[in-house]
C-alpha cells in the first residue's frame, strides 16, 4: 500500500534543500518519490500541514554496550574510562551479567528512536560474543544498526609482528558475522596488524579512532616516530577514522584525499578534556564529517544534542560560524554515505526514514531558518513522530 504525505514542509534532497510546500509519497518502505508542489496522485493521503519533515538522523559513532556505566568516573580522563586494556570501562564489562548489558542496550537504542535516530553505526568489543550481544539486545527494533566488530588483541606498535594465527582467524570470523571492523587505535597495533586488518575486512567497512587526545597523539611520537594518522593511513586506509580531534592541518589534509571519512564525536571529546575537534577545518579541506555521540557510559546517545553543541562550540574555538545547514548534513547524508546507508535524505529511492516536526512547537515557532532551529532548538517534545522504513515507530 502506498502513502502521500500532503502539503508538508520538508527538507529535500542531498542538499536538504527547504521546500515549504510539497509531498512524500511511500511505496513499500521507500520514497517513490518527493517533490514541491501539490499532490495530484491516487495514494492514500495524510495531510501533514502542521509539519516539516527532515530525514532520519544517523547517530555515526556509539558505544552502546557501556550504557550500563552511565557516569562512573566521571572526573577522569580518555585512558582512566575508557583504554581498551586497562580502562575503567573494561572492568565494569567483565563484571557485568550479559542480560543486565542488553537490558540497558536496548534502552539506549530506544531512546535514540525517540529522538529521531533511525539507525547508528556501533564500534563492539568483545569479538563474536559482543556482536551477538548486540543483536540479541536489539532484536525486534526497527532502528538500524552497523555493527563494527573487533578482536581482543592489543600489541606494541613498535613490534614489527602481525596478528598470530588464531587472532586472525578469530578476525575473520568477526568479519563475518559483522559490518565491518572497528579498530581501537593505532597505538595499540603494529604496523603488520593494521596492514592485515585492512586485507580481512575486504569490501566491508573499515574504522578506527585516531588523534583524540593529546595523550595519544604524544604517545605515537614516542613509541613510534610518527602520528598515528600518518601510520593509519599508510597501513590500514580506512573507510573513516574517528574523532579526529587533535589532528593537525596536513593530516586533516591527508585524510581527505585519501577518500576517508571523519566521525567527530565533540560532547565525548569535551566531557573527557581532549579539546573540540576543528570542524571547520575539514570541512575547508573538503573532507567528508559525520557525527557520533560516543560511549553511552560518557554522554546521552542524543544527537540533537551533538549538533547544538558542535555548532556553537566551533564558533567559539575556530572563530567562524558553521553552516547550519553543513551541520544537519553531518547528522543525515554524509553519516549515509559514510556507512553506506540508503537513508540520510529526502529522495525518490531511498528508505523513508523521516522525522515529523511540529511547526508550531512551542520551543520552536517562528521559525525563521529551520536550518538553525533544528541543529539547536529541537528536542523530543517537539517531535510528532518517526517513521522508519514507512512505518511509525510506537
């Protein structure tokens, strides 16, 4: 069966471009088409006047399986929470009973639907055993999940050995039964390690964080005699890195052309004192920028949230004005296409996975640039619904 959505506001296109007046049809979970104008077709209609409709947001970087830990530690930094050996994190994980995880799992992923999240993209420790913990934690969830999976193996980054035997097969299982591979850090890999994760994850996605901290970015100095940018590039070649946040102009410069995306997270980088990555910057060098909220165990997994604070925070340390508009964009079609996700945008083809605002919401009306009001006044009272393959979300 097919919907129109009549007489709506939207945002349409990869550009978001604002249409005041216009339709959506749905046809089998996608948009057959989306236009300006009036409806004149044989669907079945909903009228949506009291609406603008932006596409679903995409929450590009989470760590959902601490959200058991929300807060412990709050007054400690990068390594002390979060450091894949020896981290705070760690300790909580292996204390925790696998039914108490995905109970709290789920929670999360229900509360990025009710703030307009219909899919998120999760780095999962704790090889098959993490992975599988996800799914079954989700399951019967419409929102959609890329799962990055991982294997617990860290090294010296200045030995010259590569996985072992039975770490790489353990690699290629994770591989398998994943999206793709979301690796901790260069700092914690050899050179051969991040050259062999690179040929396992074949055409799957490939990820990991770099320069997030200042710790990290010295750590690799030392221990290596380069950035871990430079070495991640040279070896592992990426599909995106993560964070991103101490990164200088040259390998902000590397990243983009090298094709590779960047996924900031800026309340994780804030809440933990590594300082606000330079948005700005990359998106002067033409780098592709999505945005994630982190470690549950760090920050809300509330993107709306991310996006006022990145907006403003960047005018505060880079001394210009993002985009709204670039910003929103940040949320939807470029974390799309990052993940390679058939969602992000408001066009013929792609998944109907639409948020419903309310107009006349009283956090939001007037509204004079809808650009601006979604990146720093919308919240969850001021969405009406959200729909996720054509299909409302209860």
């Amino acid at each position: 069966m097919s919907l129109a959505i009549t007489n709506v506001s939207l945002l349409l296109g990869r550009d978001l471009e604002y249409v005041d007046q216009g339709y959506i049809e749905i046809e089998d979970g996608k948009i057959k088409s989306a236009v300006a104008g009036v409806y004149d077709g044989s669907s079945r209609k909903m009228d949506a006047k009291e609406f603008i409709i932006v596409p679903g947001l995409i929450n590009a970087h989470t760590h959902i399986g601490d959200s058991i830990a929300k807060d412990v530690a709050v007054e400690q930094r990068l390594d002390a929470r979060v450091h894949p050996v020896f981290g705070v994190k760690k300790k909580i994980l292996q204390k925790s009973l696998p039914e108490h995880l995905k109970t709290f799992i789920r929670n999360s992923a229900i509360s990025m639907m009710k703030n307009g999240i219909v899919a998120f993209a999760d780095f999962r420790e704790d090889e098959l055993e993490g992975i599988r913990l996800l799914k079954d934690a989700i399951e019967g969830l419409p929102i959609k999940c890329i799962t990055l999976g991982r294997i617990n193996y860290y090294s010296d980054p200045k030995d010259s050995a590569g996985l072992p035997p039975e770490k790489e097969e353990q690699a290629e299982e994770v591989v398998e039964l994943a999206d793709g591979l979301g690796i901790s850090g260069a700092n914690e890999n050899t050179d051969a390690t991040l050259a062999q994760y690179r040929q396992l994850a074949g055409k799957k996605l490939l990820a990991i964080h770099a320069a997030e901290s200042k710790e990290t970015v010295e750590f690799a100095k030392v221990n290596t005699g380069r950035s871990e940018v430079d070495r991640i590039m040279e070896h592992l070649r990426p599909d995106f890195v993560v964070h991103m946040t101490k990164a200088t102009e040259d390998e902000i410069s590397l990243v983009a052309k090298g094709g590779t995306g960047i996924i900031v997270c800026p309340r994780a980088n804030g809440v933990l004192g590594a300082g606000i990555p330079r948005v700005g910057q990359m998106l002067k060098q033409n780098c592709l920028v999505a945005v994630g909220t982190d470690n549950v165990m760090l920050n809300s997994p509330d993107i709306l949230r991310e996006l006022d604070y990145i907006w403003k925070a960047s005018r505060a340390t880079e001394g210009e004005m993002l985009r709204a508009q670039e910003v929103l964009k940040m949320a939807t079609i470029n974390a799309a296409q990052i993940l390679r996700l058939n969602t992000g945008c408001i066009e013929a083809g792609r998944a109907a996975d639409l948020i419903f605002i309310d107009k006349k919401h009283v956090d939001l009306y007037p509204m004079h640039d809808p650009y601006a009001s979604i990146v720093h006044r919308l919240s969850q009272s001021s969405i009406t619904g959200v729909m996720i393959d054509g299909r409302f979300v209860d």
